[in-house]
C-alpha cells in the first residue's frame, strides 16, 4: 500500500526540480542524461502516442478507434519498458496481434497499384503523421540498441505498428469517402 501513496504523491507532484542539471530519473532510480538515446527513444513514443492521440480527436470507424486505443496503451507500456533498462514487455503475441489487425484491415481494400501521397481526411492526414512518427520512434530505439540493449520485439512492435498505421490510413480515407492520391512519376 505504501507504494500505491508513493505513487500517487510522485504523480500529483509535477514539479520537482529534480531535473534542472539536465539529467531525468528513469523507473529504476537511475539517472539519464535527457540528450542521452534512452530518453530520446522515451520521448518519441511519447510524441508518438500523442500523435495517435491527435488521430483519436478526429471522427474514425469505431473499429479504427478502438484498434488506435489499444495501441495507446501499447505505447505507454513501450515508455515503460525504455524507462527500467534491461525490462522486456512487450511479447511476441503483440506483434502477431499488430500483423493480424494490419491484414484484417488490408483485407477490406483495393490493391495498391501505386504508392499514394499523405492525406486525404484530415483524420487520414493526422494517421500519416503517425506513421511517420512512429518511423522515426523506431530509428531511435535501433539507435538505443546500438549502445544499450533492448528487446527485439520493441523495434519490430513498431515496424509493424508503422505498417498498421499506413493501413488504417487508407481505411480512415475510404470510410470518409476520400479518393487516394497516386504518386505520378
């Protein structure tokens, strides 16, 4: 119980000034440099998940919106797992659950005969946004891995969560009725 009260006091207290000498306490008690790769990996799943989060804001397919809330709290635990060095969360049944939602949503759609440009709905254009945020997000985990290791199932849950995000893309488009635009060569 004395944890739970700990907690509740570390998140009702914002500010701490523990963090003015440029450092940032990680869940383990250790401290990072926050220009350092672990917490530039924290934070671009942090601006990921916010991205989602501007998706969210947007009017979606149920289906959509209930997939994008879930992969919220994915990303949170993701957070989580960068912030105890060494910690494994996310499993492989994660993954297989992202690649069987990516081909459940694929499944309802046209082929692709041409890459298509970013945009669309503005629900759809926020959704590419996200894509491209989570592609960064996992050139910053690789980036981490080079120095600290970290588990395999983190970079490729968000290689296959940036496959997810192209798909729900194109259905968010659909739905509101917006023609993709093909890339001309």
């Amino acid at each position: 119980m004395k944890n739970m009260k700990e907690m509740g006091y570390r998140l009702s207290n914002i500010t701490t000034r523990t963090g003015d000498d440029g450092t940032t306490g990680l869940a383990d008690g250790t401290r990072a440099p926050k220009d350092g790769p672990r917490i530039g990996a924290i934070g671009e799943i942090d601006e990921l998940n916010s991205q989602i989060g501007a998706v969210l804001a947007e009017a979606l397919p149920q289906d959509v919106r209930d997939c994008l809330a879930a992969v919220q709290h994915t990303l949170f635990d993701l957070g989580g797992e960068l912030s105890v060095p060494g910690l494994a969360v996310i499993e492989p049944p994660q993954v297989a659950g992202l690649e069987a939602l990516t081909g459940q949503f694929n499944a309802g759609l046209p082929p692709l005969e041409e890459f298509i440009l970013p945009g669309g709905t503005r629900a759809a254009a926020q959704c590419h946004v996200a894509r491209a945020v989570c592609r960064r997000t996992e050139r910053a985990c690789v980036h981490l891995n080079r120095t600290e290791p970290v588990s395999p199932e983190l970079t490729i849950y968000l290689n296959r969560l940036s496959d997810l995000l192209f798909v729900l893309c194109r259905v968010i488009n659909r739905a509101g009725a917006q023609p993709e635009v093909s890339w001309r060569r």
